[in-house]
C-alpha cells in the first residue's frame, strides 16, 4: 500500500466544494480542512506509485478550484497505538 499526502492550495471561496470533490476521487481516503499556508490535506492510498500519479496528477490536480498541488509519499505509518506498544515492552 501507498500513501500519499497532499497539500492542496485552493481557491477560497470554493474551498467546501473543492474538497468534497476531492473526497469523491477513487484512492482518496480523507480530506482535511486545515489552516496556515495551504487550505486542504488528502490523504491518498492507492497499491502503486503508477496509481498515486494517477489520482494527483490525472485527476486531483484538475478538480475545479485546485490552484496547486504539493505530494509527499509517506515510508512508515506511526500510530498512537503502536508508539503506545513501544513504550509498554519492559513495562511489566
């Protein structure tokens, strides 16, 4: 599995629109509303690089009110739930 996180920057007025429409793309898990320098965060998974190309560049990028994109790919999950594990071994 593949994971990818998008920046998004959109226009703001179309922000809620825009993000639904993102949410709506096949491999497109979540879309966060967020603030500071960007205006959304998608969350992609998808079984191949090929596939995230797919969904960003053919399909993402082309959602009406998508200014830019920037994509990051994720090496290893982290969860509150496996850090939490971690701290636990010895524990006992």
């Amino acid at each position: 599995m593949v994971t990818a996180i998008v920046f998004i920057k959109a226009e703001v007025a179309r922000i809620p629109e825009v993000a639904e429409a993102i949410a709506d793309l096949r491999g497109v898990t979540e879309v966060y509303s967020v603030t500071g320098a960007i205006d959304l965060i998608a969350l992609v998974r998808v079984t191949s690089h090929e596939q995230v190309a797919e969904v960003v560049a053919d399909q993402l990028n082309k959602v009406p009110g998508v200014l830019s994109t920037e994509t990051h790919i994720a090496f290893r999950a982290y969860s509150s739930h496996d850090l939490e594990a971690a701290f636990a071994l010895g524990a006992d």
